[in-house]
C-alpha cells in the first residue's frame, strides 16, 4: 500500500504524546495514521512499520467501521473541535491478532496551514478498558457475594444513613414480621424501635463516630402486629467519604431474657427455700441441744446423785468398785452430752451473745488443733439479731473447720467488726493457701460453698483469695440491716469476688 508522507508539521510527535500512557493515535483527511506513540503501539498489538499508513478502519471491528465513519464525518462538518467517540466515550478496538477490547476514546481535529493549502488533522486519545472492566467485574462480583451474605445471615442487620434504612436482609424482615426487606427501605429506624428505645439510641448515634469501634445498645423492636421483641443491637459506623453508614445488627434476646428472669427467680426461690432450711435446721439443732442440756444432762446429774446416795446408805466394800466405775462412766457421759449440745448450738450464743459463743469456739479450736489463733472482735456484737449471729457463728466455724481439714497452718487472725452500719469478718491464716488458677472444687467438699450460701442470704459479700504476705484469707462483708425476704433479682449476681489480683485466687473450697 503506496504511503503518502503527511507535512513534517503533522508528523511531528510531542515527546508529551511519546510519553503518554494513553494511545495517541494521529490520522489525515482520508483516514491513514500518520502519528501513533508507544502507549498506542503496545495497546493494539502493531509495529510502527505496521501502523504508520495504516488504515484507521482496520483498528475497528468490522461490523462498526460503517458507524465509525459517519460519526467521523458528522463530527468534520459539525464543526466542533472535540468530542467523545460512542456513548459516553465507550467503543471497542481489535487489536493485530484479532482480539476485540473495549476502549474510552476522545477525538480532536487540528487545521494545519501547509504551501498546498490547508490539511486537516484528527487525534484521538484512547485509554484500554480491559483491565478496568475486568476489576470492575470483579468488584461487582465481591459486591455481589457480600451482599448475598449480608441478605442469607441468620442474624438481622440494617444499614442506616442518618435514621433511615437503606439495607436490611431478610432475617431481619422476618424479626419485623414483614414479607420482603425492601419494605423496610426509606423508614426511620424510630419508628421500628419501640418508644422507650428511642432516647438511648438517638443518643447514642449523635455522639458514634468511627473511632469508637463497635458499641452495643439494648432495646426493643416493634412488630407489625404491635408485639413487641427485646433485642441487643450491635453498631458499628461504616464511613464512605463524606457519608456515614450505620451498620447494625439485632440479635432478638426475648427468650433468652426471658430465661435469665426465669432462672433469677428459680435462684431467688432456691435460695428462700435454703433460708428456710438452715433456719429450720438451726431451729432444730436449738431444741436437740437444749433437750440434751436440760432433759438428759439433768437426768444423768440426777441419777449419779441418786447413785451417790445408794452407796453412802448401803456400804458394801465388794459393789464399791463397781459402782465408782459406774459415776466414772456417768461423769462421762454427762461431758459428752455437753460437748454434742456445744457442737449443736452453743447455748451460750442464746443466752450470753455472739462474742463469749466466738471465745468458747476459738478456745475449743486452740484445745483441739493446737493452733495459734489471735481474735479481735468489736463492740456492739451483742446486740446482733439472733438470725444475724448465728449465721455469723457458723460462718466461722465453717472456716475454721476448713483450716484444721487444709490449710496447715500454725497461727489464724480473727477479726469481727462492726462500721458503718456494716461487718466486717476476716479470717486469715499462715498456711498453704489455695492453689493459683484453680476454679474447681473439690468432690465432695462445700466448705466455703455453704459459706457463700449463708453470705448471700444476708445481703453480704464474700471475698476469698491468697493474702500477700502468704495463707488464705476470707473476708465478709454483711449489713447490719438485713435485706427484705424478697430481695430483687439484682441481689442475686454472683457476689464472690477476688480479693486481690486474678492470678491469687483460688478453689472454691480450699
């Protein structure tokens, strides 16, 4: 094909053009490239022998050569000097091995004055849309894919602009009691929210930024019958340039709440029932051990008198022996029936108060174990209510009992006292103490169990862990004024809490 050379004018190529990243292709009036740079070259697959003199058609699929060249020719006697080729600048390119690619072009036309007259030039600036459309595919395939998530998770979420909904998934049409999500497109999330969720929500969305991270509100939905469902809403903010997206999720906590109250008030019933129980249990072992002190303590006394007496009135040196064993044994008898009426409920603790039933209990402890045991207790514990100081009573014996069963210890501080309007317990001794990071208890065992048990009951609050210096320490805490027999449901959270840090508590039970 015969080469007509252009002016040097038109074949000039600007080192702006040369360097471009955009084809820059250059033909004349008939349609014959006369300028192409590198960017251009490498995009439609051609040499610059190949392409200088080349057709433009023949860089067109076949079926819109015919399109091409009216539009060329509509845009020469338009007279405009630019313009986008195709709808809004899209047409498709072949390159040299036959491959059609989709392109973005911009064509401008150039006079240039020359000795035989005036030469009219076109430029077109294209720019390869493969690669852009093959990520945009593939962006849209993502987009695709996460919202087929967003709409197939079984947990409800909305996405909000301001208040009003813009996304919600089917999940959360069937938590509304909706058909389609697309019904909730366009509504203000207040008027889905219940009245008395309104205040905590707006308040929380008019100071969310995306700096907080992610933020969990309680609330409740209303339904389109009008019922309506306690939810936990989880929200995060979503920013995208100058609009800010809402993004949350609703876990519906109905049963789940309704549980937690069933089972707070199955504890708060429970531990009544305990109440009554230890009462009835106290109650019992007062009655068995002043039996035992009156009735049968009497009756022994009473009967070594009488054997006494016999033996005075009728000396028989043979039956003297004999009957010596017998008071022997009486004395015996009358002692232990003592010691199990102690062991049952001292009557001191009745008829003297808290503190001389604490010094006979420490002394009995010291008798038995041979520990050392230093005791402080306060004033005005003899005023105590009876219910107040038997459980406080037992609390101690419980936990001496503990010591002597585990801890071996050679010395224990005690301290009961009272401020402001409060007791304070602490038991503290010098001996193994529990073992770091173990939470099991052992089988079997429900020493600081029946503590805590006893604890709660009374309002207070139960701290056990491993004390500084080395040993265990218990501390209780109880207010002097008792709690009413139906405490709220917040009275019963589990109230043991470490005394120190984390890695110093212990068993349950030590």
């Amino acid at each position: 094909m015969p080469r007509v050379p252009p002016p040097v004018a038109a074949l000039a190529e600007p080192r702006l053009a040369h360097a471009a990243l955009e084809g820059v292709i250059t033909v004349d009036h008939q349609q014959r490239i006369v300028m192409i740079n590198p960017a251009g070259l490498s995009m439609f697959g051609l040499t610059r022998e190949q392409a200088l003199g080349m057709e433009l058609a023949r860089l067109i699929p076949q079926r819109l050569r015919a399109p091409h060249a009216d539009h060329i020719r509509e845009f020469h006697d338009s007279g405009q000097i630019e313009r986008p080729m195709g709808k809004r600048g899209r047409v498709l390119g072949l390159r040299a091995n036959g491959e059609e690619f989709p392109l973005e072009a911009a064509i401008f036309k150039s006079e240039v004055v020359q000795p035989s007259g005036t030469q009219t030039y076109y430029t077109a600036l294209l720019r390869d849309l493969t690669e852009l459309n093959r990520m945009s595919s593939i962006i849209e395939q993502l987009n695709l894919r996460l919202r087929s998530v967003f709409e197939m998770a079984p947990v409800a979420i909305w996405i909000t602009e301001q208040e009003r909904v813009v996304f919600a998934n089917r999940a959360c049409a069937h938590l509304i009691g909706l058909e389609s999500p697309e019904q909730l497109i366009g509504l203000s999330i207040f008027e889905l929210l219940s009245p008395a969720s309104h205040e905590p929500v707006r308040s929380k969305l008019k100071n969310l930024g995306p700096e907080e991270g992610v933020s969990v509100l309680m609330g409740s939905i209303q339904r389109s019958d009008g019922s309506l469902r306690e939810v936990e809403l989880v929200v995060a903010v979503l920013p995208d340039h100058e609009r800010s997206f809402v993004q949350m999720v609703i876990n519906d906590i109905t049963q789940r709440s309704r549980e937690k109250k069933d089972l707070l008030r199955s504890r708060r019933t429970l531990r009544e029932l305990s109440a009554s129980m230890v009462e009835a249990r106290e109650e019992e072992r007062r009655r068995i051990a002043r039996e035992l002190h009156d009735e049968l303590g009497q009756r022994l006394t009473a009967l070594k008198l009488e054997m006494t007496a016999c033996q005075r009135d009728h000396p028989n040196p043979e039956a003297g022996e004999r009957a010596q064993l017998m008071q022997d044994m009486l004395d015996d008898t009358v002692a232990s029936a003592r010691r199990i009426a102690m062991d049952l409920r001292p009557l001191m603790l009745d008829d003297l108060g808290l503190p001389e039933a604490i010094d006979w209990l420490v002394k009995e402890f010291k008798r038995r174990t041979g520990i050392e045991i230093d005791t402080r207790l306060g004033e005005g514990l003899r005023e105590l209510s009876p219910k107040l100081a038997t459980t406080l009573y037992r609390i101690v014996q419980e936990a001496l009992t503990n010591i002597t069963r585990h801890a071996r210890a050679t010395r224990v501080a005690l301290t009961l006292e009272c401020h402001d309007q409060k007791l304070r317990l602490t038991i503290q001794d010098n001996g193994v103490g529990f073992v770091n990071g173990t939470r099991s208890r052992i089988p079997g065992s429900f020493g600081l169990l029946g503590i805590r048990e006893r604890v709660l009951m009374l309002g207070g609050r139960l701290s056990v862990g491993n004390a500084p210096e080395g040993g265990a320490r218990l501390v209780v805490h109880v207010p002097l004024t008792q709690p009413p027999a139906h405490a709220p449901d917040e009275d019963f959270k589990d109230s043991t809490e470490p005394l120190f840090d984390e890695s110093t508590r212990g068993t349950l039970d030590p």
